[in-house]
C-alpha cells in the first residue's frame, strides 16, 4: 500500500477507537444526575472572582442575586485589582437588585507563587469559612445562573454524596468565529476528559469547569485548595484533581441552567482565551506538544487530505478510507452541534477547526518560550517549573 492509504487507515483506525473507547466522549447525556430535595438545605457560600468584570456583572451577578435557595446562601465578590471599578459596579448592583447578601473585598495584588484567580479565590474562601457553610459555589463573574441553579446543584450533590459537582457552562454562539470554534473547544476538552470517565465511582480521570464548581467546604479542607493548586494556570482541572486525590467524589456534565454570557466575536479574542493555557495543557513540555501536533494532523487533518489526494492519484482505497474517516468525524461532531443548537452542516468543518486549534496550540509554546508565560486580563505568569496538580 501507498503511504497515503497507511496514513488514511491509521486516520480511520483512530477514529473508531475514539468513537468506541474514549468514554462516549462526543454524547451530549452527562447532565445533573438525578436528585431529590435534601431534608435540609445546607448552608452555601458563593465565591465569584473578579477582575476587569464590569461589562459582564450587570448581566451575571443579578443572576446570583435572585437565587430561589430554601437555605443559607451569600455572596462574596474579590475584586482582583480592577481597573474599571468592577468593586463599585458589584456594590451598587447589590443594592438595586437586593437579594442574597453581598460581601466586597479586594486583597491586592497576588503574592509571588498565586496565580491571580486562585489568589482572589483563596480571599474569598477565607472570608466564606468565617460562616462556616457546608458547601462552597465557585463561579466566575461572566457566568450566568438559572433562578434555581443553585438549588440544583446542592440537590445533586446532597443525593449523590458528591464533594464536587462542576457544571460546563453553555458558552456563547452568537458571531460566526464564536459558532466555528466555541462547540469544538468543549468538544475537544470532553474528548481529553470523558465526562463517563470523570463519573464513575473510583475514576482515575479527573476534571471540573471553573466556571461553576460546586464544592463541599470539607473536601476543600482536605485537598488543601486552593494553596495546594495555587499556582495551577488550568486551575479547575487542578482542583478536581486535587479533591479526588484525597479521597473525594467528583462530577463533571454539561449544563442546562448555566450559562457564560463572554462574547468573544473576533478570531483573536478566541485565540487569546485557547492559547493562553494550551501550552500549559502539554505540561510546557516540547515531546508532548510534537506528538500532539502529530497526532491532531492524523486524526483531523488526514481524513479530509488523504480523500482528496486519493481522488486526485487516483487511488480509490485511500479516497474511500479518508472519506469514510471523514464521515466518523462529522458524525461525533454533531451531537455537541446540536446541544449548542448549531446547523449540523458545521460538522464537515471540523478539520478546519481542528487546524486553527493545532496553530493555536503551537503558538501558545512560541509565547512561552519568548518568556511571556500564559497571559490574562494584563497579568502574564512565567514558567511554573514547580506547579503542582497541573
């Protein structure tokens, strides 16, 4: 056989096993497990870190304001040294809304070893511990929440007997870029973290979404977060990993009730949110990246290369494989389509997609390795060489 049909049926060989062996990755089913009202609703904090938030609090906090919790529930709101009065805006906001009550606080500028997010999460968690809740709602302040979202979340964790309950937000797809490239991004984080895998009893796979992270004040004393992650840039994966280490239970699903309301329009605020930790993702280690090149040019490149080279030889075995390859590929694709309620039409697009993920991945390491670190909102991390959980 011809190199182009070993690489096409190395292509349609991944493909399978993907389909069939990586955990169901591409459904769309892990949603709130089922649950009951608890006889008695603990008590919650709700952390929401923030920095620079003050186009997006007027749509997300509100929405925390307004719980219908039945127990005891309060906000504290860390401003991480805003520039746009993002404090004011939450203060004032609190007032017009009324609601859950709300604390303010901004502890400055993070210490050398944090991570701004983590820094403003460890205030946060302090200042929630002084009330002593039995559960902790870390979300982030573009994040949007149903009326009875947290009720939700408690009730799954109550009749679960889950010290982590994380929610992938449903993020926005609205521009052309954002319904090109958002689907895919959690596409491909379920493809790297099976949500079944992360579900089950005794799971060796662990992962949360930071954005709505619902965790038992007992299980965070245990795993020592957020110190023992603080200098994590991937920080929810390092918190689900840190809280199953020492013993606990964690779930991870795709949310109906929660929802990012971050606009990301152009092609370069997609690719600044994607490359900013892709590299750190690869444990800024060079072999990883190569292989993962490697590997993203095999499955998601090749299918649609080797069709189109096997049409133009001629050679009819490496354009059927490549196409049929081609064809597995879209059909994962469009059940996340569908959840994100996108034309199914967008599934053939998926190499391309794919493409710009390989290109952005790989820029990610020329960043690091210029000595810029991973970058957010003007905060630029250098190399964590001893970053734990990451």
């Amino acid at each position: 056989m011809s190199a182009i049909v070993w690489i096409a049926v190395g292509s349609l060989a991944a493909w399978v096993w993907l389909l069939l062996g990586q955990g169901y990755f591409w459904r769309t089913d892990q949603r709130l497990p089922e649950r009951a009202a608890p006889a008695r609703w603990p008590s919650v904090a709700i952390v929401v870190p923030a920095r620079d938030e003050a186009d997006m609090l007027p749509v997300s906090l509100p929405s925390l304001l307004t719980q219908d919790y039945p127990g005891s529930a309060e906000i504290f709101l860390v401003d991480d040294s805003s520039a746009d009065g993002t404090g004011d805006i939450a203060r004032a906001l609190a007032v017009r809304h009324g609601g859950l009550p709300v604390t303010v606080v901004s502890p400055g500028e993070p210490r050398p070893g944090w991570t701004g997010k983590l820094w403003a999460v460890q205030h946060g968690m302090a200042l929630a511990r002084a009330r002593d809740p039995e559960y902790l709602l870390l979300t982030d302040a573009d994040i949007a929440h149903e009326p009875d979202s947290l009720r939700e979340l408690v009730a799954a964790a109550e009749s679960g007997g889950f010290d982590l309950v994380s929610q992938m937000a449903r993020l926005r797809v609205e521009s052309t870029w954002e319904r090109l490239v958002v689907p895919a991004f959690v596409y491909f984080f379920s493809q790297l973290y099976p949500f079944r895998w992360v579900n089950r009893a005794g799971a060796r796979t662990a992962a949360a979404a930071g954005g709505c992270v619902l965790l038992r004040t007992e299980a965070a004393v245990r795993a020592r977060v957020p110190e023992s992650i603080r200098q994590a840039v991937i920080d929810d994966v390092s918190l689900a990993r840190a809280v199953q280490g020492s013993g606990g239970r964690i779930w991870l699903g795709l949310a109906d009730r929660v929802d990012s309301v971050r606009p990301y329009p152009c092609l370069t605020d997609l690719w600044r949110m994607i490359s900013r930790s892709a590299y750190a993702q690869l444990r800024h280690n060079p072999l990883v990246l190569l292989g993962t090149v490697l590997g993203l040019a095999l499955v998601y490149l090749a299918p649609p290369v080797t069709l189109v080279a096997g049409l133009l030889a001629p050679d009819s075995v490496a354009a059927w494989t490549g196409g049929v390859a081609w064809v597995v590929m879209a059909g994962t694709y469009m059940p996340m389509l569908g959840y994100y309620r996108q034309s199914l039409w967008l599934a053939p697009l998926l190499p391309f997609t794919a493409l710009l993920y390989l290109l952005m991945t790989v820029d990610s390491a020329v960043q690091h390795y210029r000595g810029r670190g991973a970058a957010w909102k003007g905060r630029t991390y250098a190399r964590p060489e001893a970053a734990p959980d990451q």
